[in-house]
C-alpha cells in the first residue's frame, strides 16, 4: 500500500525481527511495533497489534520461523500460537504450512517468507478477479477493515476497490465505523493515503443509506469460510447482508484459500471469538465510554448464511452461486 508516496506493508521481517505497523495506533500516529520473539508475536495478534484474517496467519508464519529459531520446538510453538485466536482460519492455514515445511527439512525463514509473498500475490489476484464488478461511479459499503493493513498487501475487500481505483474508476466508499475496535478507522486510513472518495458511517447508518438508494454493492472479507459457504466475519456483517438482501442489493465476500475451512460444513461449527468488556465499556485513552457495572457481551465476529451472499471473489475467480 503507498503512504506518503513510500510503499508499505502490513508487516515484514527485518534484522532478526518481525515489524508490524502497530495498528491499536492508527489512524492517529504511524509506530512500528517489534516482535523479537514468539511471545512478542502472540501478543501482537492477541492485542491486534496486528489483525486481519491473512496478516494474522502471515505474523503466525513468522512466529513458527523464530519459534524454531529460538526454542527449536515447533509443536510447542504451533500450539501458542493456535491459542492466540480461534475464528480466522488463516492461522491455523499457516501454522499447518509451516509444520509441513519444517519437517521436510525447509529452512523455516525462506518457508515463512513464501507463505507471506504467496498471500500478498493472492489478494492482488482477488484484486484484479473484482474489480471487474466495478461501475464508474459505483457506491460501495464495507464492513470493518479488510485492507492491506488486514492482509499485508491489497487486502481482499478493498484490492477490488483500490486496483479499480488505480484503473481511474471513479468510486465512492462507504466505511462502516465498526465498533467497537471502530476498525472502519483504519480503512478509511488505507482509502485516504489511496486517494479514494469516502465516509465513515456509524454501523447503524448503514440501512439507512441502502433504503435510500445510496449503495449499489456491498464487499465484505471473511475470517472463516465453510464448506456451504456460511462465514464468519466481523460483528455485524450478518446484519449488513439480510438488509442487502431486503434492499437487492449485491453482496460479495472476498477471501483468499487459507480463509477456506474445508473440515466444517457450516458456519454452526465455527467458534466464535469474545473479546474483552473493556473494548465496549472503554473510551479513548483513560475514558470510559459506560460505568463498569454495565453488564455487556462482546462477540467479535457473526456467522452470515450463505442463502445471503451474491458471490465470493476468490484470487482463482468469483465464485457465484
Ligand atoms: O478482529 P479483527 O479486526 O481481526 O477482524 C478482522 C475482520 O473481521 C476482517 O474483516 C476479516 O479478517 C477479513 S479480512 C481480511
């Protein structure tokens, strides 16, 4: 992704370490978050230092490299880093791939690094599979963040947005705000340094728009796909498909292999992730959004049925029902 005129990644390895744009600081202050070892890679997708279904299992490639490098004990690493989060496939995906090119004797750096190049390759191939659903003048709704910061490079929602962009399509975005880690913050961060028209819309705004005829598509990524096609995605892509559908509305999931869990046969089978209270009950800084005796849930991620879903554009094709 460029930034500031200067190409950047979501992570990458340098010196011995792994570097992370710190995304718990964006869009505010751009830092570089550095994991030294496996424990620093836990905590970096435990806390979203990193997050995205594909970075997640990019920085777990890593951790397997330096988990072999530093404990020389890969089934302990794998299990660490299985435990970090259960919704996106994609970690479990790399941690699988790193084991089977550790014990075939592959140097476990050069394995993680063409794990990483192969995901970037992929999202820029979902990139140019969509953007062939893309109008001049199309307005197109988007759920958390599924960019580049979410997947290295290109992202899978937003690689159809940003090479139609780069073809001189003219489109405008709308950025659901995503609460409550209000990661629409940090798509609207990827589509400003991009130079694509947008506005962050609160998560509750976005029938309204569609009943007004205001959105013409919907593009979302996944953390898990199963076998029917039911998939997991950030808290509220459920509701953002039924009201697509209620308003006809295309709606397309974008997301390359290692989101595809073929071992389950529906999304009733995928474990959903819940985070921390602090999330909801906190503000920014030292303040709080609610007094802490308010009881809260917070699910990070729901199930959207497949009967929901136009197509799936996949890096091979767009896989329409
Ligand atoms: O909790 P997060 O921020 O890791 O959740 C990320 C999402 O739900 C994305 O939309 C998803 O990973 C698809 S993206 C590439």
């Amino acid at each position: 992704m460029m930034i500031d005129g200067e190409e950047h990644r979501a992570l990458w390895f340098e010196e011995d370490s792994v570097k992370f744009i710190d995304q718990r600081k964006l869009p505010h202050k751009f830092e570089v978050f550095t994991a030294k070892n496996v424990d620093d890679i836990i905590f970096a997708i435990k806390n979203m230092v990193v997050r995205g279904a594909p970075a997640i299992g990019a920085a777990a490639a890593y951790g397997m490299a330096l988990g072999k490098k530093q404990l020389n004990n890969v089934d302990v690493t794998a299990e660490k880093l299985r435990s970090t989060r259960p919704t996106a496939y994609d970690l479990f995906y790399a941690v699988e791939y790193m084991l089977s090119k550790i014990k075939n004797g592959e140097d476990p750096l050069s394995a993680a690094s063409a794990y990483v190049e192969d995901i970037v390759e992929r999202c820029r191939r979902i990139g140019e599979n969509g953007k062939r659903l893309i109008r001049r003048g199309m307005r197109i709704l988007t759920h958390c963040n599924a960019g580049a910061l979410a997947t290295v490079d290109y992202g899978t929602a937003l690689a159809p947005i940003r090479l139609a962009h780069r073809d001189g399509i003219e489109i405008f975005v709308y950025v659901d705000e995503t609460r409550p880690r209000l990661q629409g913050l940090l798509t609207s961060w990827e589509l400003k340094h991009e130079g694509i028209e947008h506005m962050v819309i609160v998560d509750n705004a976005a029938g309204y728009f569609m009943k007004k005829g205001e959105i013409d598509m919907v593009i979302v990524g996944a953390d898990r796909i199963a076998k029917n096609g039911d998939f997991a995605n950030k808290i509220g892509t459920y509701e953002k498909a039924v009201l697509a559908r209620e308003n006809n509305i295309p709606f397309y999931v974008a997301a390359p292999k290692s989101t595809f869990d073929m071992s389950i046969p529906d999304g009733d089978s995928i474990e959903i992730e819940e985070r921390d209270n602090m999330e909801i009950l906190g503000g920014i800084g030292s303040s709080r959004i609610m007094p802490g005796w308010i009881r809260v849930r917070n699910p990070a991620f729901d199930v959207t049925p497949a009967k929901y879903v136009t197509g799936y554009i996949t890096e091979e094709k767009i896989i329409k029902k």
